[in-house]
C-alpha cells in the first residue's frame, strides 16, 4: 500500500442500515398515526399494526420509501464488502444481494394496490428477513473460521441470530395455537417489530465490531 492510499472506514455502512431502517419504520408509524391511517398503541407490546400497514399511507409511506430504499442499496454494498473483507463467501454475498434487492422491492411497492403487487410485498419482506438471517450465520460462520471477528461479537451475533429464530418459531406456533384471527395478526405483528428490530440490531453489532477493529477499504492516491 503506498503511502499517500485513503483509508475508508466501513463501520459507518452498517450503522447507517440500523438508523435508516430504524428511522423510516418508526418515523413512518407515527406521521400515519398523525394522519388517522392507524391505531396509537406500542407495537411491540400490543401489536396493534404491522410494520406495513404502518408505513402503508400518506406521508408516512413517501417517508418510509425515501429512506428504504436507499437502505437497501447499503445492504448490498455491506455484503459486497464484507465479502472482500473476509477474503471470500460467495455464497453470503449471493443471500445478502438477494436479501437486498427484495427489501427494495417491498419498499416500491409497499402501499400500491392489486393482488401482483400484494405478492411482491409479501414475499419481499419474507426474502428479506429469510436470505438476509442465511448471509448473516454465513458470514458468522466464515469470520469464526477465520478468527475475522472477536469471539465476544460473534457471540453477541450469536445471541441477536437465535433470537430471531426464536421468534420465527414462536410466530409459527402462534399461528397453529390461537384461534382467532385478531389475537393472531396481533401476535404476528409484535413478532414482526422486535423481528426487525434484532435484524438492524445485528448489523449495529457489526458496525461496533469494524469500527473497533478499524476496518476499512484503500482507495489509491491520485498519481
């Protein structure tokens, strides 16, 4: 590396997917709640709207959209990253992109109408959530066998990854368990909040970790 190479540091990459995605649910929820698209109640507790719904109408939609799909854009960029970093992961890179490329397509067409786009929503978010958790125990794995990260974050990633499990499990066993339909989409949606929360957490976990670390890419000097 010659002298006069910039050194960018990445940690500011996966903070930014925290805060975006953070930010536009959040935000999105209540300037819908503002405009009486939805019920006030604390989603993570009560369930009373989804993350879609909440960010479905007005204001809240334009928002949720302007700052998501950017974040999507950062997510595969985070992989494509995370793949030279670790010196390989195809096979992450491959679940990360196609993790992203669904988030921006349930951001697009997240408040459209017509049964095509009712399906591209569902199963975005289901690609997003499902094929990003894969590229995350895959790049566990692979910065574990490279000794990439500390053993203190990967057990926190660790942590964060089962989880997430956890609650996919338990919203299956919801949906068998309880007869009615209120008290299921209710149920559906906390899981759906702290789902999403623990997902972006993960990533601010990463974040910590290159920063700690200093990783960073090199950009050659001008000559």
């Amino acid at each position: 590396m010659n002298a006069d190479d910039a050194r960018l540091p990445l940690w500011p990459l996966p903070l930014l997917i925290a805060l975006l995605f953070l930010v536009a649910a959040h935000a999105a929820y209540l300037l819908s709640i503002q405009a009486g698209h939805v019920p006030a109640c604390v989603p993570y507790l009560e369930g009373c709207v989804s993350i879609s719904r909440a960010a479905r109408h007005g204001d809240g939609n334009h928002l949720f959209r302007l700052l998501v799909i950017p974040c999507a854009v950062l997510h595969a960029l985070v992989w494509w990253l995370a793949r030279h970093w670790l010196r390989g992961g195809r096979l992450m890179l491959v679940l990360g992109v196609m993790s992203a490329i669904a988030l921006a397509v349930y951001a697009t067409f997240l408040g459209t109408e017509g049964e095509a786009y009712r399906f591209l929503r569902r199963y975005g978010v289901v690609v997003y959530f499902g094929f990003g958790y894969l590229a995350q125990l895959a790049l566990m794995r692979r910065a574990s066998r490279m000794q990439a990260l500390p053993a203190s974050v990967i057990a926190w990633m660790s942590w964060i990854a089962m989880a997430m499990l956890a609650l996919g499990v338990a919203n299956v066993v919801a949906g068998l368990a309880v007869p009615d339909p209120a008290a299921k989409d209710r149920w559906e949606n906390v899981f759906e909040w702290w789902l999403g929360l623990l997902m972006i957490g993960w990533y601010g976990v990463l974040a910590f970790s290159w920063r700690r670390q200093r990783v960073a890419v090199t950009l050659p000097a001008n000559t």
